[in-house]
C-alpha cells in the first residue's frame, strides 16, 4: 500500500480564503441590512406619532432590530479578522446607544475610516474588500450619528421654545 498524501497544507480554521469570503459575505449582508433600516427610517419623516405612517414606523424598527440581532449574531462567528470585529462592534454599540456622546460619536467613524486607508495601502485582494466594508460602514454610522445630533439638538430646541414644556 502506498501511503497518500495531500497536495495541500492544511491550516487553522479561519485563515483560509474560504473562510474570510464567508465573513465578508455576512459583513456585507449586514452593510445591507443596516441601509434599509435606513432606508426604511428615511420614508417616516419627522411625525412619528402620525397614524398614517404607523407601518411605516413599525417596518423601520423591525429593521433596525434585525440589524442589531444579525450584528450580534456576526460577532459570534469564530476567527473574524480584526478588523470585521472592530467594525461590528462599533456598528453594535451605535445601535446600542440611547445617546450618542460628543466624544465618542466623533471617534467612531473616524476609526473605521482610519481601519479602511490602513487596509488600501495593502495591494491584496483581502485588504481592498476590507478597505471598501469599512469605509461604507464608516459612512454610514457617521450618517446614523449626524441624524441623531440633529435630531436631539430639534428636540431641546423646540423644549426650550414650547412653553408647557418650560412650565413644567
């Protein structure tokens, strides 16, 4: 009998192709999910309490509660490379967040951006797939982030100027 050998190496699980190709699929099917919570917010307008929109109102939080759900579930996968994990997390604590502080609101997006020109540099296919995922999700948390300062900045502005609202 001859002894068979295989042609290829193997390796740890996680460090294959196969493996970071399945991670970027599963990132990306979360940049999807997270732009049509956003897409489904953007149809409500600024009356939430309107009747006519209640569907519209429940659509966008189901949205935003399966893009919570499927980002934690992402964050479960074993061997994500680092930056899958920082992008994730950071896209978990924004959904998280009741507010958004000064500091951290600013930091978030900023970090991803630097994550993404840290992965263009590299000239491999890996890195420009990594590049692309964290600069879209680096935009779009910057636009979750900008709608919620406007939004609370509306807010004490209109509670400053409502005189019930100061009375009480």
């Amino acid at each position: 009998m001859t002894a068979s050998t295989t042609i290829t190496s193997r390796t740890k699980h996680g460090t294959t192709d196969y493996d970071f190709y399945a991670d970027a699929d599963a990132f990306d099917a979360l940049i999807d999910l997270l732009h049509r919570a956003l897409d489904a917010e953007s149809l409500i307008g600024p009356n939430y309490s309107d009747p006519a929109v209640a569907g519209l109102v429940r659509d966008a939080e189901s949205a935003w509660i399966l893009c919570q759900d499927s980002t934690a579930r992402f964050l479960f996968r074993p061997h994500l490379c680092a930056d899958h994990i920082l992008a994730a997390e950071h896209l978990y604590d924004i959904l998280q967040s009741e507010s958004l502080g000064e500091i951290h609101g600013f930091i978030i997006p900023v970090t991803l951006t630097r994550a993404a020109l840290r992965n263009a540099r590299r000239r491999d296919v890996r890195s420009v797939v990594l590049a692309r995922q964290l600069n879209s999700v680096s935009c779009l948390l910057h636009l979750i982030i900008t709608e919620a300062r406007d939004v609370e900045a509306d807010t004490c502005q209109s509670d400053a100027v409502d005189p019930e609202v100061s009375a009480a």
